[in-house]
C-alpha cells in the first residue's frame, strides 16, 4: 500500500510490496491471480471486516438508526485514514472499463454489512432501497471525504449528518406525494366519462367535430 500513491494500482506496486513483503513474485501471483484488482477487493474488504469487528464492540445495536448509520460510516473512513492517497488511485482505477464491475460490488458489500451490522433484517423491497439509499450517502461522503482538509475531518462528518439527513425526510416526502394523489380525480373515472364525445383519430382520440347545417 505504501507504493500505490506513487505507482497507482499498477503491477510496478504490487512487485514493489511483493518485494517488501520478501515474498517471491510467482508466490504473490498465487495468492492474487487477479493482480491489482484482486488485491484493491482484498484491502477493501479487509477494512469492511475491520469496522464490522469495531461495530460490534462499540454495541451498536441501540439507538437511533440514523445514529448508528453514521458511526459506521464514520469508522470505516476513519480506519481507511492512512491510506487516503491509495484510496484516492483507487477510484480512478475503478474507473477503468476492465474493473467498472468490481467498484459497485465492494460498495454493496460495504453497505450490506452496514446494515447487518446494525440489525436490519428486511426481505422486502425495502431491503434493495435501504442498501441503495446508504450506498447513495456513503459514496457521496467518501468523495467528500477526500478532499476535506478540516481538522479531524470535522466537515466531513457534518456533510454526512446532512445527508443523512437528507435521506431520512425521502419517506415524508412519499408520504405527502401519496397524499396529493390521492386527492387528484381518478383518471379512469375522468377520461371514461368523457369518452362519448372522443372518437377515434390517427393519433389516437380526439374530439368529435360537429356537423354544419
């Protein structure tokens, strides 16, 4: 990891740790076939043990969801901490098309063990909103997380308790998005009781035109 921010996810990097590592080149192609990607999959994944581990020690299991969705967030950017830079080449290695697969599968892992962690157990569509509205969060506070210079990253966790935030006004806003529809006239109701002055035309119904004397 140490090499990733000068030589990027590149096999220069991986035969530079293998070397550090003092383990033989056709060895730690063994162990990662993949190469780099295998590797960056490896790291991430390691870190998502990591805050599942440092979850189940702060007891999350109480409190506020909102609350418990941000500490988990919270942990797993402050452990990936000294390795912001390589996180950084990261994502510009994702980018690539031979690894646009991996990024959205390690966010879904990141999130789904979120979830897990703080006891969800849906196993309806709320199951796929819930991942997808916090992989929404997380995404959008790790890029802002990587330019935040403020002390303590202090800025960072405040973007995240507004969208957080943000996130959590969506079932009100469904909530009055149903309540005006429902006082909207029914448009079965509406266009079948004017279809008897509607007709047939080309472009589908139109009005029926009177005849002159």
């Amino acid at each position: 990891m140490a090499h990733v921010p000068f030589d990027g996810w590149s096999d220069a990097a991986f035969r530079a740790g293998a070397a550090d590592a003092r383990i033989e080149l056709p060895r730690a192609l063994n162990a990662f076939p993949g190469g780099m990607a295998e590797v960056l999959a490896f790291n991430h994944q390691r870190h998502d043990a990591r805050m599942l581990e440092l979850m189940a020690r702060d007891d999350m299991a109480g409190g506020k969801i909102r609350d418990r969705i941000a500490r988990a967030v919270r942990l797993r950017l402050e452990m990936a901490a000294p390795q912001r830079e390589a996180i950084r080449a990261g994502l510009s290695f994702l980018l690539l098309p031979e690894n646009a697969p991996l990024g959205p599968k390690l966010l879904y892992g990141t999130v789904d063990a979120i979830w897990v962690a703080i006891g969800d157990k849906s196993t309806d569509f709320s199951f796929y909103t819930k991942r997808a509205l916090l992989a929404a969060v997380y995404s959008a506070t790790l890029l802002y997380w990587l330019g935040d210079k403020s002390e303590g990253q202090s800025a960072t966790w405040q973007f995240l308790e507004r969208r957080i935030a943000e996130v959590m006004k969506i079932p009100q806003v469904k909530g009055q998005l149903r309540a005006l529809f429902d006082r909207l006239p029914n448009p079965v109701t509406l266009f079948s009781q004017g279809a008897g002055s509607m007709r047939p035309g080309p472009l589908g119904m139109r009005p029926r035109r009177r005849r002159r004397a």
